[in-house]
C-alpha cells in the first residue's frame, strides 16, 4: 500500500512514555500525516508547536488535559468523535482506546497495539479498576465496549510477542510483531561504573518497585529509585539508609545513572519494557523479570539476569546471580540496537508496503 493521505491518532497526550514515542516516530514515518487524539497538553509536547493537533471536545474541558484518567468515562465517546473521512491509512496507538475510533469508508486502520486495556483483561495485575467502587461494573463495560471496536481494526502490530499472544487471547486476531522504537544513544557508555543498583518507573503498584526496594534493604545493597507516584510515601518508609528515592530526573541524568549502575533491576511485569533496552543501550546489565517483554530483550546470563519468581526471594536470587558473573558491554549495547528506531522505521514501512488498500467505496456498495 501507497498510502495518499494518512491520519495518526494517539488516544491521549497528557504524559510522555514509550506510546508517545512510537506516535512521535510515525509523524517521521509520514511528516504530512494529520495527528488526532482525544486531549492534548500543549506545554508539555512543545515539539508539536508548528503542528496543528486535532482534538476532541473533551479538550474544551478547562484543566483536564493533563490527567485524561479523570476522562475515563467520556473516552470511548470521545475517540469514535473525531472526523476521519477521507483518510486511506488510519494508524493508532492505543493501550485501552486508541482502537476504538470510527473507521471511514474506504480507509484502512492499522492499530498499533502497546497492550489489550491491562486494567480490564489483567486486573489481578493493574488494579486501578478493579478497587473503585463500581470497578467490576466498570471494567464489565468496557469488555463489551473494547471486543465490540475489534472489527474497526484491519491489520493489529504488537509491540512484543508478550502482547501479541494477548491479543490472540483476548481478541482473537492475529498480530505482527514490531518492537517499539528506543533511542540507542552513545553517551555514557565509556562512564565508569559505580557501586549501587538503579530503577526506574512511575511508581505505582504494579510496577513492583517495592519488590526492588524489599530485595535490597535485605540484601544491604545500594539502591537509586528515579520516577514519581502515588506510591513514593510509602515506598520512601519501607526504605533503609541503603536507598535513595530521587523523584523525577531528566533524560541526561538517567543517561548517567544507567551508566554507572552496577545493573539495572526492572521487577515488574509489562508489555514490553523501555527501561531494560535504555539500560542495555548503556552498556548496563538488567535484573528482570521474566515474564513480560523483558523476557523478549533480556538474554539471561549475557546481558542480564531474568528471575522466574517474582518474589523478594526471586531477586535476592538475581542479584546474587549477577554479582558473580561479568558482563561484556559491548555484547549488551549490540543487543540493544535490535531495538532502534531505525530498525523500526523499516519494519514498520515493510509492513504498511505489504498491505492491501480498501477497496474504493463504489465497490462496497
């Protein structure tokens, strides 16, 4: 497929992170694309400040664009209103409803999928929903609402095998796998290294920093906990002298953190996982584990260490592991590059080019 007129939609951007990245990555993919989403913080993506960004109605709600979770219940309606006519690819982004948008005749929608809704399908892990007080009721709704966009969807990309196999599970589609673009930077990796583990994260309970922090108080290592949360008061009391919790940094003082760490300690469970390749692309071994992308990106016992128990036990396990071995820094950064945005901007161009176009709408008829 030749694409003519393009639209990119991200459901929302009131926070960057790894889904942000794959959407900025797209616009370098088709620089005249049209870029859709529901709500949009303009203070903080001010790389987008020559683009005309269409939005929703839910923009016109005064301080919500920087806290689209407030929306939740407006979401689904808000996704399926934006004007997509004329369109012949439709691209999404989407973790819970990206997907969801209303598919124009004669447009093909290829969702980029960083997840099947985790809070919905896997709410044993993301409890976010599941603890309201109508969460079941919520998350019974939204299970509709999600299998019944399926349909608008042409063509689903996963961004690990991790996610493609729930999406099989869940929505019972096909995928193709194409990992999320990383920048692969150079800096840091000749910084010596220094003796304290790091971890970075949002940090909110099913990210597991806790488990990372348990594991090191007992352990008596030196641990760095960079990110911000809901769960910072509590994992600042369970900490011991060993631990520093720092907040948020900026990109050049993660650089230098996962340049100097010992390793990496990624504990969670997630759909593919940023952290452990930013980390590999320093040079820097990765804790990790296994479920999850990272047991994609990680190779055990080369270019980390991946624990099957995600308990405290487990991680001790893994560290002490790690402790004994030696790593080859250059065999973890060319691990790494499997991971760049070059090689995901040519996998995503092969895809697209291997499409078939709709047909024109006078066929349908």
């Amino acid at each position: 497929m030749v694409p003519q007129k393009v639209a990119i939609v991200a459901e929302w951007l009131t926070s960057q992170g790894g889904a942000e990245k794959v959407v900025e990555t797209l616009l370098e993919i088709y620089p005249k694309a049209d870029l859709f989403t529901t709500v949009y913080n303009k203070k903080l993506f001010t790389r987008f400040k020559n683009r005309y960004v269409r939005t929703s109605f839910l923009q016109k709600i005064p301080y919500l664009n920087r806290k689209h979770q407030l929306l939740l219940p407006l979401l689904s309606t808000a996704i399926r209103s934006l004007n997509l006519k004329g369109y012949d690819l439709i691209i999404s982004s989407s973790s819970a409803f990206g997907k969801g948008i209303k598919k124009p005749a004669g447009a093909v929608h290829v969702c980029y999928c960083h997840t099947p809704m985790r809070y919905v399908w896997q709410p044993d892990i993301d409890k976010r929903l599941v603890n309201l007080p109508l969460g079941k009721y919520i998350i019974r709704r939204l299970k509709i609402w999600d299998l019944r966009t399926n349909p608008q969807v042409d063509y689903f990309i996963s961004n690990s095998n991790y996610t493609g196999e729930r999406i099989t599970t869940y929505y019972h589609r096909k995928s193709t796998v194409i990992y999320p673009p990383v920048e692969i930077k150079p800096e840091g990796q000749k910084t010596s290294r220094k003796n304290f583990y790091f971890t970075i994260s949002r940090l909110i309970p099913y990210k597991k920093i806790d488990l990372a922090i348990k594991a090191a108080n007992e352990l008596r290592v030196p641990l760095i906990v960079a990110g911000s949360g809901p769960e910072e008061k509590r994992l600042k009391k369970m900490a011991s002298d060993k631990i520093k919790i720092i907040g948020k940094i900026t990109d050049r003082e993660k650089a230098r953190y996962y340049a100097q760490a010992k390793a990496v300690i990624f504990p969670g469970e997630e759909d593919f996982g940023i952290v452990p390749i930013e980390a590999m692309a320093a040079g820097t071994p990765v804790i990790a584990y296994e479920k999850g992308g990272a047991g994609e990106s990680v190779i055990d016992g080369e270019t980390g260490i991946l624990f099957a128990e995600q308990t405290i036990d487990g991680l001790k396990g893994a560290i002490r592991k790690l402790e004994k071995l030696t790593f080859d820094r250059g065999k973890i950064i060319a691990n790494a590059k499997r991971f760049s945005k070059q090689e995901f901007i040519a996998k995503f161009k092969s895809f697209i080019r291997k499409i078939k176009p709709a047909r024109p709408i006078s066929e349908k008829s």
